[in-house]
C-alpha cells in the first residue's frame, strides 16, 4: 500500500503551518524576560553597562511585535521565507543584546538555542541550517568582542578562558545537536500522523463497504416480493396472450427482466445473506472473506482451522469488525505478494483465546527489518539479501502499519518472524518441505475480545426471518 496523497505532503509544508500569532507569543515572553533580566542587573546585582540602548534593542522587537499585530491578521499563516526571516531577527536581535551585555561571559547567550530548535521544528533542512550557520557565526563573534560588563567599583565582570571556550563550544554543540533532535522527533510525529491517517481512511473504507453490504442485502430482500408479484402477473398474461403475439412477447420480456434483476439483487446481496446477523459469522468466515480479494491471483491460499486440545470443536462466532477484516485482509496480501505458489492461514482456539498463523512459501521477511516491521515508511535497506519481487511496488510498510494498528484495536497481539526461525511452530501447524517455509505471522486475541453472543447470533433475526 502506499502513501496516501491528499495534496502536497505534510513533511514539505510544515513551515507554512506556524501562525504569525505563535512566533509574536513567543517574543512577547522574550522580551518580558530581557527586560526583567536587565532590570534586575542594573539596580539589584550593581553591574553597569548601557541600559539605555539596551532598553533601545529590546524596544525594536517590541516595535515588531506591534506592527505585526497592526498589519497582519491574527490567523496568518507564515511562508517559509516569512517565518525563517521572523527568526533570523530574533537571533540577530538577542546577539546585540548579548554584545551589550558581556557577550559569553552573559550566561544568558544560552537562549541563541532557542530559535534555532523552533527553525528545526517547522523549517525544511537547508533553512534550519541558514539560521545554524548564522548563530554559530554570531556566538563565534560574540565571544571575540563584546562590551564588558562592569561593578559599580570599575572591575570588569571576566571567566576563565578556558571556561569561556566551553561555554561557546557549548553553545555550538547545543546549537546542532537540539537542531537535530528536533529534527527527528517532527519528523517521526509527522510520519505517524501520516501512517495515522492512512490507517484511519481504510477503516473508513472498510466500514462504509461493510455498512454497503448490509443496505445491498436489505434492498435485495425488500425488493423479492414485488419482483416475484411482478414476474407472478406477467406470466399469467404470458399465458392468457398465447393468441396475441405482439403482447406475448411485451410479456415475456417483462417476466425475463424481473428474473434478470432478481439475479442481479441476488449476486449484489449474496454476501449479506450469507451472514444471517451480517455483523457476525463463524471464524473461518471471516478469514476467507477477508482473503477473497486475493484468492484469484496466482497463489493458493489453504486454510487450516482446528480446536486446541480440550477445547470445545465448534468455531467461535467473531464479530465482523472492519477494523479486524481490512487488517487480515492486508497481512494476507502481503504473503500473497511475497509467495512463490502457497499461502497457508491456519487458526486454532481455545476456551480462553484465539490463535492465527499466516505463512508463505517465499523467502521471509528481510532479517534486518523483522525489528522494525510494523513501523511506517521504512524501506528496504540496502544490500538487502533478495530483489524485490514487486519491481513496480512502492512498499514502504504503510500496510503492514495499518494491518497492526488496526487489529491491535481489537485486542490483538502480533509477532513478526521467519519460519526457520521456528521450525518446531511451524511442524506443528503443517507438515510441509523445509525449503518452501517463508514468513510467519502470529496473532493471539483474548477470546472474549472477539467472539460474538452465540446465542444471538445462532437464533433467527425477526426483521430478515429468510
């Protein structure tokens, strides 16, 4: 399955997600900051240094904050350029501040992180690094020159050089690495809400054909009586106008055509009426239905359902959710796609739970991915060990994402493995040549989160008694 593409990709235009009204929060809080900080070292801790073209800085963005507020609206959304440029101001402004002040001898020049990880958050790479660039270039200039800071007694407030060269190598090492970190973390959140949201439209899917299914079945059972009234009269008149041949024939088209949609309701419904209840049916049911897609497509698919030990023979009636239907019907797929000639589903259940194995006979998941099946978006490595045998495919695990969210919402457990890796699993479930075993996959469900009231759903439903 692919990305779903719903317009340009969130990963690409996360810069023009961030408000004006952010960012301007954001410096009101800064500014609310350097003039307490300036405050406090002017009359309470004695330092002497320009206050008034300190006051002077911090009144420019002041300033910007109002004309922001002056000529944009409150929900802008900013460009690219347009945010960059917001922050490249903000670094520009405290490293002024910062030169006033003692340079890195002001422990505050901490705070040239700040804009940095914010541009890593929202900002493509080649931005990010512009304004990297541009703090690294700025605290480089700020700790060869700046204006000192001094006591009320003339001395002049100094650091070690030694200490001095740590805090800048400090600062350029934050600078990077909270880059970087940010980085990341926006993008994994962006790819889960990506995954996320794929995961969300095929359960929608799902549902909506299952919720079609149902109204197809009611329609084909509303619709047989006045079908059968209809092909009931016209063969009467079929009969009474033997002598008549022009009407006959008018009568015997209506009779075939009334059989012609009864056939039609018939095959649209035929997988309603098979499910008396429609939203549950017995195991195996529910598994073939969830393979009947795939059951065409070169592949045998061979299913295997028996009772655990003990356990009661009867298969357990499950509720046919779409979430736990979409998510089979996936990992099928993928063992379909991957098979050399044979697919096996094997189940088995107990009194407490519910088993499901699904192998194939091709050559296994790539060992370097099994610890990460299940995430979104991950590709083969390279140097994978076999070429893939979808050339045209573009797998980047969004199905199997899907398949595990999904039925891990019904209560599901699954484990990703090769079958070599268990060979005495595997001889117990089939009997089948070494050489043929591929993937394994198995899935374990509390019985209770999936069975269905038996008792309902054996007993006759009033509102469709046939």
């Amino acid at each position: 399955m692919t990305r779903p593409r719903l317009g340009p990709s969130s990963r690409e235009n996360r810069g023009q997600w961030v408000r004006l009204r952010t960012l301007t929060m954001l410096r009101w809080m800064a500014v609310l900051g350097q003039l307490v900080a300036l405050t406090v070292a002017d009359r309470y801790v004695g330092l002497n240094f320009n206050i008034g073209l300190c006051y002077l800085v911090v009144g420019v963005s002041v300033l910007s904050n109002l004309l922001a507020a002056l000529l944009f609206p409150e929900n802008k959304r900013l460009s690219e350029t347009e945010a960059m440029l917001t922050l490249l101001f903000d670094i520009a402004q405290l490293a002024v501040l910062l030169y006033l002040t003692g340079g890195l001898n002001n422990p505050f020049a901490l705070l040239m992180l700040a804009p940095v990880t914010i541009s890593a958050s929202v900002l493509p790479p080649r931005r990010t690094v512009f304004l990297g660039a541009m703090a690294v270039g700025l605290v480089t200039l700020l700790a060869l020159a700046q204006e000192p800071l001094r006591f009320a007694d003339g001395s002049i407030l100094t650091v070690p050089p030694l200490f001095a060269f740590g805090f800048w190598l400090a600062i350029v090492t934050g600078v990077v690495f909270l880059a970087f970190y940010a980085r990341q973390v926006a993008q994994e959140i962006d790819t889960m809400g990506d995954a996320l949201l794929a995961a969300q439209m095929a359960l929608a899917r799902e549902q909506k054909l299952t919720d079609l299914g149902g109204v197809v079945a009611a329609a084909a059972h509303e619709l047989g009586t006045p079908l059968a009234t209809i092909k009931l009269v016209s063969s009467e008149l079929a009969a009474e106008l033997q002598d008549r041949p022009d009407l006959h024939e008018d009568a015997c088209l209506i009779r075939d055509q009334a059989d012609r949609c009864r056939d039609i309701l018939r095959s649209m419904g035929r997988a309603g009426k098979d499910d008396q209840q429609l939203h549950q049916a017995p195991l195996e049911a529910v598994l073939r239905e969830a393979a009947e897609p795939h059951a065409e497509r070169g592949r045998a698919i061979q299913f295997h359902l028996t009772p655990a030990p003990g356990s009661d023979p009867r298969q357990p009636v499950i509720h046919r959710r779409p979430e736990v239907i979409h998510g089979l019907r996936n990992l099928i797929q993928n063992a379909v796609d991957f098979a050399a000639s044979r697919v096996w589903v094997v189940g088995s259940w107990s009194d407490q739970d519910i088993r499901l194995f699904i192998l194939d006979d091709g050559n296994g998941f790539d060992p370097q991915l099994i610890p990460r099946i299940g995430e979104p978006f991950v590709r083969r490595r390279r140097g994978a060990r076999t070429p893939d045998p979808r050339p045209g495919y573009d797998g980047m695990g969004l199905g199997l994402f899907i398949a595990k969210t999904l039925l891990e919402r019904s209560g599901a457990t699954l484990s990703f493995q090769n079958a070599d890796a268990a060979p005495d699993m595997v001889d117990a479930l089939l009997d089948t040549p070494p050489e043929t075993r591929g993937a394994l996959i198995t899935l374990h469900w509390p019985r209770a989160r999936l069975e269905a009231d038996t008792t309902r759903a054996l007993g006759p439903n009033p509102a469709n008694p046939v």
